[in-house]
C-alpha cells in the first residue's frame, strides 16, 4: 500500500486533473438541469453533492424522495436527515457516471410533470 501511495504522488497528477475535470462537468451538468427543470440548486464547491429545494413541489423532503424511488427508481437523501435546515432539499450525488445522471434528471423532470 505504501509503495501504490508513492507511486500516485509521485505520476498521478495527469489522473487527479483527469478526475477533477470529470466532476466539474458532472457537477455543472447536474445544477444546470437541476435548475433548468425548477428545482434551484446552487453550485456546490468542495462535495459530490447537490443539495436543490424541491419546495416547489409543496412535498416534505421525505414525501418526495419517496416518491422519487417508488415511482422513478431514483435515490436520494430527504433533506430533513441533515436537520430542520434541510427540510425543502434533497441531497443528490453526482459521484456517478454522467449517462446515470443524465437518466436520473430525465426521471425527475418526469415525476415534476
């Protein structure tokens, strides 16, 4: 294990920046959907995460990812298991492929129509 950390310090640079470019486009895709669709989110800077108010849904975070799983097929984490800030939001990753994100908005945009 020491010797693979070495190695990655010492030739995985080109692979980091690989990495952070992908997520960067996931990460951008997924708020710009998110919010194309309704559902405000604002940009996250240091997480694999978004956190959009569904609030215009009139659903309890709970209600609506529920019904987001039962329906769509599509998890998520209620905002209100974050505290009582967090009622109005749900958590979404985007430490995913972009296909499955791209198919995860599509089946959101569908339970919202």
């Amino acid at each position: 294990a020491q010797l693979a950390a070495l190695e990655a310090l010492r030739n995985g640079d080109e692979e980091v920046e690989r990495m952070r470019k992908e997520y960067d486009t996931r990460r951008r895709f997924i708020t710009h959907h998110l919010n194309r669709i309704g559902l405000e989110c604002i940009s996250p800077t240091g997480a694999f995460y978004v956190f959009p108010s569904i609030r215009v849904t009139g659903m309890s975070s709970e209600e609506f990812s529920f019904r987001l799983l039962e329906q769509e097929n599509v998890a998520v984490v209620p905002g209100r298991a974050f505290g009582p800030c967090g009622e109005g939001h749900i958590r979404c990753s985007y430490a995913t492929s972009l296909e499955e994100i791209r198919e995860a908005v599509t089946r959101i945009e569908r339970l919202l129509g």
